[in-house]
C-alpha cells in the first residue's frame, strides 16, 4: 500500500460530501450526549484512555494492511496475504493470530485436501476498516478544505 490512494474529481466530491454528512450526523449524537447525560471532561478522558490499546494495536504495522486486504478479497488464504504484501510468515502469522483473537477476523479451516485457512472480516473488523477510511483520506488530502 505504498501509492497513495487516487479519486477522480467526480468520486472526491461524493467522498467528502458523505463524510461531511457523516460528521455533522456523529456531531450532532455527541452534542446531544453530552447535553443530556452531563458529561464532564473527566469521563470523555476515561472513555478515551479504554480505546488506547485498540488505536494502539490497529495501527501497528501491517494490521490495517492486512484488515484491508481482506476486505478487498472477502476470504483469502495466508499465502495470498503473505504474496500481496509481502510480508514474512512469522510476522504475518503473529499478525492473524492477534487479529483472530482480538475479533477482528474469522479463521477458517477447510480439510480440503489440500488443507488450506482463509480469513475473513468479522463485522468489528470490516467497521474498523471503514472507519479508518475517512483518517486515510483526510492524512492523504492534500487541501485544507477540512
């Protein structure tokens, strides 16, 4: 994922009124929450400080590459992902193991034979990945229409 993900004018347009949708939509729900449950600094800080470990562990190398790769594909087997992004199998295989375990992806055995695994996204996997779609676009944009 080294090149930089290129929209024509037409689809940057559509993109970012989505998102401008989308972000008067999620500011609007958290102007509302604070209003209405009083929320104080102190239980945003909190809140923040539980999502840590998963900003931290979802931007660590190869993660987000992975996420994505499997999104592109829907099931995939380890060979792919490791041919795609070439990365090596030890770390490519801590990386699934973490992923699996964290509930990100599904793994699934086929006895074949030939035997063969293949990933998939679980629904918090393929949110994440769209999620981080809008912090790609904007940490690639290149105006300050922001």
């Amino acid at each position: 994922m080294s090149a930089p993900l290129t929209l024509s004018a037409e689809f940057r347009k559509i993109v970012e009124t989505r998102m401008a949708q989308i972000l008067r939509g999620v500011e609007e729900t958290f102007n509302e929450i604070i209003e209405k449950q009083n929320i104080t600094p102190v239980h945003l800080t909190a809140e923040l400080e539980s999502l840590q470990d998963n900003f931290n562990f979802v931007f660590q190398k190869w993660s987000l590459e992975i996420l994505y790769t499997i999104m592109l594909r829907k099931t995939i087997g380890f060979g792919e992902i490791k041919k795609i992004l070439g990365v090596n199998s030890r770390t490519l295989s801590d990386k699934l193991k973490m992923l699996q375990t964290r509930g990100y992806i599904f793994r699934n055995v086929n006895e074949g034979p030939p035997l063969r695994v293949e990933y998939s996204l679980s629904t918090k996997g393929q949110d994440t990945v769209l999620l981080a779609l809008p912090l790609l676009y904007y940490s690639s944009s290149t105006d300050d229409k922001v």
